[in-house]
C-alpha cells in the first residue's frame, strides 16, 4: 500500500474508479443514442454583408446582421415596388447561427435579411434580469426594425422563442404591425396560455419543470467557469440531449456539434431569467393584430418542445394561416431541413405579393405533412434505427457486466482488509 493511504482511502478510490468506469460505459451508450448522418457539403461560417449594434430602450446593446443581395430590387424604403426585408428572430438560448443556412437560401433568392441576437445571447449585451420578459423582446424587436427598416415594410420570421417575440410586437404596436407587415412565418412556437408551455424540458416533465426549473438553474448563476468544466466533461450526453430535444432525423455529426454549442454558449443568468417568462407568457389575443396579413405556421411533428398542439393552437386563433407539419422533424426544423424551411417562407412571400392589390385572401386552415422526398430514406432510417438499437441493448449489456467484474474486483480488495482489522480488534480485546 502506498504510505500515507488508509484503506479506507484506498476503498474510496476505488470506488470513484468504479463510478468512473460505470459513467464512462453510460456515456458512450449515450453518444450513440442519435442517428448520425453523413457529413454534406455545407460550412458553418458566414459572414454577413454589414454588422451593427441597436440600443434598445433600455440600453441594452443589440447586435444586428444585415444580408443585402447581390441586385436588390430597389433600396430598403421604397415600399412601393421594393421587396419587403425579412426580419428573423431566433428562439431561446440560440443566436443568428442558427439560422445560417435559410439566410443564405433567402438571400441568394433576392431578399434584404436582417437577423439579431435576442438580448443576452450570441453577441448581444445582457439585460437587466427583471428584462427577460416578452414584452421586453418585443420592444426590442420595434428598436431592430427601427433602425434596419425605416418606413419601409418587412416580413417577419420567428422561431420558438422568436415565435413569441413576434407576438409581443403586434401587442404593443398594432398600428406597425398592421400598416408595414406583408407577411409573418411562426416557427416552432407558441402562444402559450393555461400553462401550456414546457420550455426546453418538453413535454416529458410538465408542469414540474415549469416550477422547478427556475430554481434548479439558480444556483449555477454566477458560476459559468464551473459550468464550462462540466461541458468538458460531458460532451457525450450534452450530445444525446442536445439531439433529443432539437432533432428527430439523422444529422450529420458536425451539424449536432454545431446546435449544442450554439445552445450552451448562453450564459446560465440568461437561461435562468428567461425561464419563468417563457412558462408563463399569454400572447394569444395578440395573434389578432396578424389577422388579414398573410401568415405561415410550421413545425416538426417530433417537436418535443413546442409539439404540434401548439401550432395548432395558433392555426385556432389565425385561421387565415397556412399550417405546414413537418414529418421526422424535432424543434430545430430551420437547421434539420433548412431547404424545406426556406420553400415554405419563400411561398408564403409569393402569396404575399399577389395579395399585396387587395386581391382577397379567403380564410382557410391548411395543414400540409411533409417529409422526406424520398420514401426510401425513411425506411432506411427505420432499419438504422431498430439497428442501433439492437447495439444499445449490447452496450448496456457488456458496460454492466463490465461494473460487475469491477465491483467483484472490489469485494476481493476489501475481504482481506476486513479479516486484517478484526484479527487486529480481536488482539487488542
């Protein structure tokens, strides 16, 4: 034994080792608890056409990325015969990121886009903690239009989180909203209302997460230099969770990678003080104000954060919208299937412009399921799937027969140990 070491110093080591060997054998089952796909083509850099920062009312500093096209139709205040900018808002602990490739496909298509960070994530100032509400947003959202489209008018497209900020807006200022936007697209989003809102737990804890969730992260405020040690650490299920909750699809590993930096670079005050708001917020009535404005309302039928009851719920409320359910699609659908994403703004646009003459909407509820283009590509998913499983279940079964020949390992350490020391109790007695 080395000096210094008691056994009973000796038997606590052993037994870090030991839940180090169990923790390590869950983890690698975790990391390959998603479906992975081949890495594409795509890159995850882009640089905008012009950065610059907005102060909102309160002071808080906003960073705002402005993509011009290569021949814009005609400057940004001409209302008349110019296309309309497209204003984007990300969802809660994401940025402009998130959006890198529609941005790229909505620009190449002739639009002006403008996107911002949501104060307290990407690079955006943080707000005072009683700002992380709502409203707060929304009157951000009025500074960014303010200062990036000037009296001219402007789509708006929100996700989750953005979704809401959306709302918010048309609350606060209905004139604007009914005299300057041409279209608005709801992403993965909700209302809210009754509690109906599980923000980034899903449905799977309910109600309790709503409660508790504020609490669990307040004790890590303040204390974000142990929580990147901890992402160190845990990068194999920040992964499985990561895809659980923003995924449903095979994605390649870089994009997963890409996502879960995106969501742990916001810093936990700003994940904690956005909490409650967001398990709290009602903005149904102000769905009214976007009534009569063309609208899109899409997202993933594998949503777990906002799953479909709540587009439907906004459908309810805006039933001139189109509402488009995606297959095999989770909450993050702009990045899962950007293409399709992209379609689907771009033809609400369309439908825009041929309404802009007074041509008459007609109300109507459309609910469109799309999916793979290839029927073939889901069955080959199923098969991957029931695969990996099969795996799974091979894994759990060798890590715990692996913790039991450790733990077996320990009981032959510490039966001599014990037989030693009551040997030594029964001399002295």
């Amino acid at each position: 034994m080395a000096p210094g070491v008691t056994p009973m110093g000796r038997l606590t080591g052993l037994g870090l080792g030991l839940g180090a060997v169990a923790a390590g054998a869950l983890a690698g089952v975790l990391s390959r608890a998603h479906a992975t796909a081949p890495e594409t083509d795509e890159t995850y850099e882009h640089v905008p056409t012009h950065e610059t920062v907005v102060v909102a009312e309160d002071g808080t500093v906003l960073h705002v990325e402005v993509d011009e096209p290569d021949e814009p139709d005609e400057p940004a205040g001409d209302t008349a015969i110019g296309r309309p900018s497209i204003v984007i808002s990300h969802g809660y602990t994401l940025s402009t990121k998130a959006w890198i490739f529609v941005r790229r496909r909505l620009v190449a298509a002739g639009y002006r886009v403008v996107l911002w960070d949501q104060r307290g994530h990407g690079r955006s100032g943080p707000g005072a903690r009683d700002s992380y509400r709502i409203e707060t947003l929304g009157r951000d959202l009025k500074s960014v239009i303010d200062a990036t489209c000037p009296e001219a008018t402007f789509a708006l497209v929100g996700h989750s989180m953005g979704g809401m900020t959306q709302m918010g807006l048309a609350r606060l200022y209905p004139t604007l909203v009914r005299e300057r936007c041409v279209a608005v697209a709801f992403v993965a989003t909700s209302s809210g209302g009754e509690g109906e809102l599980r923000v980034q737990l899903g449905d799977l804890l309910g109600r309790a997460a709503q409660r508790v969730g504020p609490f669990a992260l307040a004790p890590l405020t303040g204390r974000q230099e142990a929580v990147e040690q901890a992402r160190r650490l845990a990068r194999q299920a920040e992964d499985f969770f990561t895809y659980r909750y923003s995924f449903h699809s095979p994605v390649p590993p870089s994009l997963l990678r890409y996502a879960a930096d995106i969501i742990m670079s916001t810093p936990i005050e700003v994940m904690h003080g956005f909490l409650r708001t967001l398990s709290e917020h009602d903005e149904r009535q102000a769905l009214a104000t976007f009534a009569g404005i063309e609208a899109l309302v899409i997202n993933g039928a594998d949503d777990l954060m906002t799953p479909p009851r709540h587009s439907e719920e906004i459908v309810r409320l805006l039933p001139g919208a189109e509402h488009v359910v995606v297959t095999d699609a989770g909450h993050l659908i702009m990045l899962e299937y950007p293409e399709l994403v992209t379609d689907q703004i771009l033809e609400m646009l369309d439908r825009a412009e041929r309404h802009a003459d007074g041509t008459p909407r007609g109300r109507r509820r459309e609910v469109t399921d799309l999916g793979h283009s290839r029927a073939t590509l889901r069955r080959e998913q199923q098969v991957r799937r029931r695969e990996q499983q099969a795996r799974r279940r091979e894994q759990v079964a060798r890590a715990t027969e692996e913790v039991g020949r450790k733990a077996r390992k320990v009981r032959s350490v510490t039966t001599p140990i014990t037989s030693a020391r009551s040997g030594k109790d029964r001399r002295e007695s």
